[in-house]
C-alpha cells in the first residue's frame, strides 16, 4: 500500500478537479488531503473518499519556507502517517513540503504540481527555486506548454525531472444537463432570446474579461440579437460594469455573479469564449466543450493542445479584441446544423482526449515508476 500526502496551499470550497485527482485507486493508495490555509465549511466531498482531510488553518502569512513551524506540522504527519509520496499543489506548498521532508523520518518523494503559468520570475525565486527543485522528486505539469515554460524559466532543471498530466475529469455533471430553452427560461427569462456567447471565471486580468467586452461591443453592433453571459466574481467587477455601461451594452452584457450551476449556466448558451492572457489547461474551456458548446480560446497556454486539429472551436490571437470581434461573429453567423456539428466534436474530444481515468492513470504510473525506482536503488 502506497500512502500520499496531497499538500494543498488553501481551502477555498469544493473543488472539482481534487474531487477527481485526488482518491486514487483504494485498493493501491491511502491518500490524505492536507489544506495549509481554510477552514472547513462542511463542503468538502473528499471527506467522503480519501482516507482523510486535514485542515491546518494556517495564517498565510506564516507560509515562509523559513518558518519552521507550518514545515513541522507536515513533518508529524509524514511520521504519523508513514508517508511514501508528497504531492505538493502551488509554490509555497511546495516549498514547506520539501521542508517537511527533509525534517522528516521517512524521507519521502515529494512531487509539485504545476496547475499555471506563474506572474512573475525574479532572480529571488530562481535561486529559491534553483535550490528546491534539486529535493523534489518531480513536477508534474498540466499541459506541454507549461512543460516547456518551466523547463526554460528555472536554472539547471533536469528535463526527466517533468511530467505531463493533463487534468481530466468524468463530465457526468455537464453531459446531460438539460434542454436549452427550458433552462433559459428557468434560469434567466428576462434575457432575450437569441444568440447568447457566455464565459466563466474569476473577474480578474489574466481572464481579460475587458478585452471580452470590447469584442463584443463590435459583434453587439452588427447582429443585434447577440448576448454576453459572465459567470463569476472578482476584484475587477465594478470595473467591468461600468465598462458595459460607457460602451451601451447594458441590455445585452449580463453579469451572473458566481454560481454553482455552471452545468445547467452552460446549456444556456450556444458559444463558449475564453479569451484568457494565459492558461495551464482550463478546467472552464474542457468542462463547456463536455457540454456540447462551440469554443473561441485564445491561443496561450495549454488551449492549443485542447483544440488544434480536432474541429471544436477557434483560436484567437491572445489579446487582440478584434480577431476575437472577427471569431465570435463568424461563429454567431454559422448555420445552426454546423454549430451543432462542432458541439458535437467538442464534447468527443473533451470526454475521450481528458477523461478523469487518464489523469488517475498519468499520476499513478509517475509514483509507481518512483517507488519501484527507489526500491531497485
């Protein structure tokens, strides 16, 4: 029996993508969960399906590799739990799980997991990271194009030391969630109906809901029975409203809030639009291609591994608001029938090319090649 540590920054709510990852095979893995930073709100479905859930409760601010004492607390679990593997989420998880390790009895392997492209890269965090990655066992990265950023941004980093696992999930929740316009009057009757492009995620700058907004503005202008739909919340909200309102847009850009009924949000709509600055491999993009929608995404990160070839959707140039314009009003224009064609290829390429099984699989042939190694040594 192998026993894992998925150390994780912060507790923010039910996650989907940990709720998939994280109980690996029962019958080869007792798993424990571990949130440094949150408290439990009762929410958490792994409760039901790891062995256990920790939650530290950490102050942030206490998060410094320096700081012996989040590190410690690790270490006891380690040695409690007699700990094989580490599976850090996000840098200062690592950092305090490469700590722990070293602290602890058991010397595990420890892994992090690279779920995004990092804002910045100082000459700090390089030696920082310089030294830190020489402990780890592994990185497992969400997609090749972020395999080959951090294979380029850190110093000396061992190119057999990167993984990619892409993030997979079942879909059950966006398959079958319901008929159109029977949600659409359910959910948002004082919506028009029409052609209705949407978006979700967090109202914040990498998201580039303002460039969005500007692309639509030029669609708004010239198919007049065309929606904007923005699902999700964030510092840039107020901004973005008075950015519809200066435009005109009112009447047709409709912010949603943050909602825990993205499934049934999706089936509302006939085009999904992610203009994002930069990505991994979004969870949002995969998630409504399972719904059967045509995409536009730009193209950074991991969306051109989703999309090229495969006849789902458009890519754009990141943060050109016109060629975005130019997309969404050729997809807007297309004849119902071949919308429905693309749906239908994006949702096989979603279910078949991320599928939660693959992802289990990818992570449980990288600790198992680890321990069989180490056993071998």
């Amino acid at each position: 029996m192998i026993n894992v540590l998925q150390l994780v920054k912060e507790y923010r709510g039910n996650h989907h993508l940990f709720n998939e990852l994280f109980p690996l095979d029962p019958a080869k893995y007792r798993v424990t969960v571990c949130y440094l930073t949150g408290e439990n709100n009762g929410n958490n479905l792994l409760e039901n399906t790891v062995d256990e859930v920790i939650y530290l409760d950490l102050k942030e601010t206490s998060l410094k590799w320096y700081n012996l004492a989040p590190a410690n607390k690790i270490k006891k679990i380690i040695d409690g739990k007699n700990i094989d593997i580490i599976n850090c989420h996000r840098h200062r998880a690592t950092l305090i799980g490469v700590v722990a390790a070293t602290m602890s009895k058991k010397s595990p392997s420890v892994f992090s997991t690279i779920h995004g492209f990092e804002r910045k890269s100082t000459i700090r965090r390089k030696v920082i990271d310089y030294f830190f990655n020489r402990r780890l066992e592994g990185l497992i990265l969400v997609s090749e194009a972020l395999r080959q950023y951090v294979l380029m941004n850190n110093w000396a980093l061992v190119s057999t030391k990167l993984h990619t696992v892409y993030n997979g999930s079942s879909f059950s929740r966006f398959i079958n969630s319901g008929e159109k316009q029977l949600i659409r009057k359910t959910l948002f009757s004082s919506i028009p109906d029409g052609f209705w492009f949407g978006t979700a995620g967090r109202l914040v700058p990498v998201k580039n809901h303002e460039g969005l907004i500007h692309a639509f503005n030029r669609v708004a202008r010239q198919m007049a029975n065309c929606h904007l739909l923005i699902a999700g919340s964030g510092p840039l909200e107020k901004y973005l409203k008075g950015l519809v309102d200066e435009l005109g847009l009112a009447s047709k850009v409709h912010f949603l809030g943050y909602r825990t009924d993205i499934p049934e949000v999706l089936k509302t709509l006939d085009a999904f639009v992610l203009p994002s600055r930069r990505e991994g491999l979004p969870m949002a993009l995969l998630e409504a291609m399972a719904s059967g929608l045509p995409v536009v995404g730009s193209r950074v990160g991991g969306i051109p591994e989703i999309l090229q070839g495969c006849g789902a959707g458009m890519l754009v140039t990141p943060m050109d608001s016109d060629d975005l314009a130019v997309k969404m009003l050729e997809m807007a224009k297309m004849p119902s029938e071949q919308l429905h064609t693309i749906g239908i290829l994006a949702k096989q390429r979603a279910v078949e090319g991320f599928s939660a099984r693959a992802m289990i699989d990818g992570y449980d042939k990288i600790f198992r090649s680890t321990l069989d190694k180490h056993l071998a040594a």
